[in-house]
C-alpha cells in the first residue's frame, strides 16, 4: 500500500537543531509558568479558581509537548542508527514514527498557546473590575 522511501543519515540529521530549538522553547515555557506560579503563591491576593485551573492545564500539556519532543528526538536518533546499520526501510518507518511524535508536540504547542491567551483574557477580565 505504502512504499517507503530511502533516506540517507542526512534527512534525519537535519531534525537534530530543530527539535533542539522547539525543547529549548519547552523549557523556557515551563520556566516562565513556574515563575508566575511561585509568584501567584507568594502574592497576599487570592488567586482565581480559573487561572489556577488554567495554570494546572499549561503545566500538563508543557509536559506532554516535552515528553513528544524528546521522544521524537530519540526515535529519530534511533532511525539514524538503523540506517547506519543497512536497514533503511527500518530507519524510515522510525523516521516517520518521529514525524508524527515531532507534529503531536507542535499542535499540543498551540494547544497551549491558546490557553495561555485565554489566561491573559481572565488576567484582563479581573484587571477591569
């Protein structure tokens, strides 16, 4: 039905400063929401049940975006193995396994970002009153 097609350690390698960047974008999402959480605590006002809520929905889905990313990293160091080795109908079923971890990341990605926004529209509600 599907025929795979050859790739060389070259196609994969060039996923390595890509999924490096988009991790390194996790963390600093993560980072960023552990600093106003740490805020949030320390802060005398209270907090509103829907941004703690909405901050326990980021912190999940930054975690899952983590864990697809790396695991599409290690899948697509996996199918550089396999090619190294000869078996390149392996490798580029790995390599596509790596693809669609990689493409569930981003879209948990926006899925996040969309939050975020909905965060900063609760923020501004509260800000108006």
């Amino acid at each position: 039905m599907f025929e795979t097609t050859q790739i060389s350690l070259t196609t994969p390698a060039l996923l390595f400063p890509a999924i490096s960047l988009l991790l390194l974008a996790y963390t600093n999402r993560f980072f960023s929401l552990a600093a106003l959480i740490r805020t949030l605590s320390n802060n005398d006002e209270p907090v509103n049940q829907h941004q703690i809520s909405n901050l326990k929905k980021r912190i999940t889905i930054i975690r899952r975006m983590q864990e697809t990313g790396v695991t599409s990293f290690a899948l697509c160091v996996l199918c550089m193995i396999f090619i190294y080795l000869g078996f390149n109908k392996t490798g580029s079923l790995i390599f596509g396994l790596s693809l669609v971890f990689l493409l569930y990341s981003l879209i948990l990605s926006v899925v996040e970002i969309r939050i975020s926004v909905d965060a900063l529209n609760i923020h501004l509600k509260e800000m108006s009153k």
